[in-house]
C-alpha cells in the first residue's frame, strides 16, 4: 500500500473522532487542508506532498533570488564592469546560473526535509504519517528542492531577458502565480489540457499533491512535470545567452 492510500485509511477515523482529542485531531486536518473533504479527495491525501505544502511560497522567495542575481548589477550599473573584466557573457551567466542552481538546491532540499520531519510529527499523532522509506516519499522531498532549483534557473533567465527587478519579478509572480487563475477560469476542456503544463503545476507533480494543488486536475508523472519545468528554464536561459551576446549592456 502507497503512503497516500496509507493516509487515507486513518483520515476518516480521526478527523471525524469526537471528544478532546477528537478536537485536536481535527485541528491537525484543519491545519493541513483535510478537514471536510469528500471521499474521493481523502483516497488521494498525500501525507508527505501536504507537509511540502509550503513551497508555494518558496517559489516568490526563489524567484526574486534568481531575478536580483542578474538584475541588481543592471540596476547599479556593475554590470558593465562584470562584462569588461569577463567579455564572454554567457560564461557570466552560466556562472550565475550554476550558482543560484546549487544554492537553491542545496537550501530548498534541507527545508524540505525539515518541512516533512516537522510536518509528519504533528501527523504521526494521528496516524496519517508517512515515512520516507515509503513509494513516492523520498522523490517528493528531494523534487521540492529539485523544483525550485530549476525555478531559479528560469527567473535568472527572465531576469536576463527583461533586465528589471520590477518587471521580471512582475513575470515570475505571474507565471507562477497568476496564470494558472486565469487557465483554471477558462472552459474545462482548456483548463485541463492547458494547467498541468504551467510551470508550478508542472513543477508540483514532481513533489505530489499539496494543499495548493488543483482539486480534480489530472497532474502530469513525475519526472514529465519535472522534464517540463527544465523545459521553461531551458528556453529562457537559451533566449538570454542570445541576447545577452547580441545588446549593449
């Protein structure tokens, strides 16, 4: 049996049990986004994509780093400089991405096991816990940093092409953000051919179901989703070594 289907077995009992700790434990379900849930949900609960649930957030965090990496000598002008002492700017920018790549795989990877130990203590009172030794678990906490590794490379991309805090910042929110509001409005045909292939939604079949994830959408596997975002940052660092070689700076 699969941790999520492990979850599901425990979530009826004790997010329904009355008493005081009936009280805790729906609490607990409250606190992740189970409470209330119709049986077809609770036979999909992720115990390990909930406690990553926090990603969502990380995404802003990491894409401003990747957008001020580029975008902060343009503002201050050192870009001229960086060019002067290094005149092949892709190696500039390789060099950039190599480094928010690693940084932000190495933290998002480290938070995300601290996110899932903290989140599966607080589960494992309720028995809905799942363990790292279980299908899926282990690639769901290393894809979280592995996500937002590569959503960094993309907003270095962005942040190249665009070479404005303000407006690349204003993209990355909008593409993370934003779009999948504006795909998930359109008629359910578009909706569900359209959103598993933006950046976050993509990015979050690599990591599983979260509390932010699209209720009833069909998530792309894995390593697709994944292959997917690595497609978006691909194209946008591809984009900006060509600009960069071809415009003053």
């Amino acid at each position: 049996m699969d941790q999520a289907a492990h979850g599901s077995v425990h979530l009826v009992d004790h997010c329904s049990h009355h008493g005081g700790h009936g009280r805790a434990r729906r609490a607990v379900c409250a606190r992740y986004g189970i409470g209330g849930i119709s049986p077809s949900d609770r036979a999909t609960f992720d115990p390990a994509a909930y406690s990553l649930s926090g990603f969502f957030l990380a995404q802003l965090a990491v894409g401003v780093l990747g957008v001020l990496t580029i975008t902060s000598e343009y503002q201050t002008g050192s870009v001229r400089a960086t060019f002067a002492a290094t005149p092949q700017r892709q190696a500039v920018l390789a060099a950039k991405a190599v480094v928010v790549g690693v940084v932000t795989a190495l933290i998002g990877t480290a938070s995300a096991f601290a996110a899932f130990l903290v989140g599966q203590a607080v589960l494992a009172q309720q028995g809905l816990q799942a363990h790292l030794g279980d299908p899926g678990v282990l690639r769901s906490v290393v894809g979280a940093g592995l996500y937002l590794a590569v959503l960094g490379l993309l907003a270095v991309g962005l942040g190249t092409l665009i070479r404005s805090t303000v407006g690349a910042t204003a993209v990355v929110v909008g593409l993370v953000f934003v779009l999948p509001g504006i795909v998930g409005a359109l008629p359910s045909s578009w909706d569900e051919a359209v959103t598993p292939y933006l950046p976050s939604d993509a990015g979050q079949a690599l990591i599983g179901r979260t509390k932010f994830a699209p209720q009833g959408l069909h998530l792309l596997s894995p390593w697709m989703g994944f292959a997917v975002v690595c497609a978006y940052a691909a194209a946008a660092l591809a984009a900006a070594a060509v600009l960069l070689r071809r415009r003053d700076a």
